[in-house]
C-alpha cells in the first residue's frame, strides 16, 4: 500500500479514535447529568414530602390549639353562666329586701284624697285640721305626731283632679287609730 494511503489509513484511524474517545466521554458526561438529573429529581421529591409533612404538622399544632381554645371557652362560659345565675340570685334577693323595707316604711303611711289645694299650703297643718275637726280628734296636734306629709305627683291646673297628701306617722298606733 502506498504510504500515503497509510498515512491517510492512520490519520482516519487516529480521527476516529480519538472520535471514539470523545464520544466515550460525552456518554459518559450524559449519563453523569442524567445521574445529577435522578438525583435532583429525587431531591425534589424529598423536598416536597418535607414540606407536606411540616404542613401537615403545623395544620395538626393550630387544629389543637383551636381546641384548646374552644375547651378553655366552654370552660369560661359555663363559669360566666354560674356566676350570672349566682348574680340573679343575688340581684332577685336584693329586689325582694327593697320591696320589704319599702312595705315597712310604708305601712306607718296614710292617703288622704280630696283635700283643698293652695298655692303654699302646710300639709300637715291642713291634716291635723282634718283629724280635729272632720274626725274629731281632741288635741291631734299633741297627741299624734306626722313625720313628714306632702302631695303626691307633679303640680297641676287648678281645674283637674285635686292630688293626694302622704302622711307619715311616728307610731304605727296613730295610724291604726286614725
């Protein structure tokens, strides 16, 4: 064979080798990425469980915290409760000593309706004119004390309906006795 035929056999041969070699590297460097490729892949996917997990594990901490929070408020409404009922309690005690103590304080009272109105009267005078000469007490003004007496209600025209006198009594005695 001539020389440069294999000259030329050898430069193609020494080409393809060298062809050969950097096509032996390239597969080996492609599959080095798809190895990287795979891995990343598989990383991808850890890190998506992970972050499924630390969802899940945060939703599991603020559903329990709820319930902390609604147990707590069921405990703190049924001590609300209690203590308003106890409050109502109280509140209906006080309202039915205040209707006593009003009763009490009442029953030395007596309504005297019908009397002549004047513009600056002294009711108590005018009651014990009534007990000396309508009911015919002797000496009312010694013999029975008033307290206090005054007219029931606001002031009104001259020509309505004339307002009563409460007369409070010192001794409930008077009171029977009148």
């Amino acid at each position: 064979m001539p020389l440069k035929l294999m000259k030329h056999q050898a430069d193609c041969q020494e080409k393809t080798d060298k062809n050969d070699q950097k096509w032996t590297e390239l597969t080996k460097l492609f599959d080095m990425i798809k190895a990287v490729m795979a891995k990343l892949d598989t990383l991808d996917e850890i890190k998506q469980q992970r972050i499924v997990y630390v969802e899940r594990e945060l939703l599991e901490m603020k559903i329990k915290e709820l319930k902390e929070e609604v147990v707590e408020s069921k405990r703190s409404d049924q001590e609300n409760k209690e203590k308003i009922r106890a409050l109502e309690e109280a509140s209906q005690h006080l309202l039915d000593s205040v209707i006593d103590l009003k009763a009490r304080s009442m029953r030395d009272n007596l309504l005297f309706y019908n009397v002549q109105e004047d513009e600056k009267e002294n009711t108590s005078d005018k009651i014990y004119k009534i007990l000396e000469e309508n009911l015919q007490i002797p000496d009312a003004r010694e013999k029975i004390k008033i307290d206090r007496s005054h007219r029931v209600g606001r002031k009104r025209d001259s020509n309505r309906k004339r307002r009563a006198i409460v007369v409070k009594f010192n001794y409930f005695q008077d009171h029977e006795h009148i």
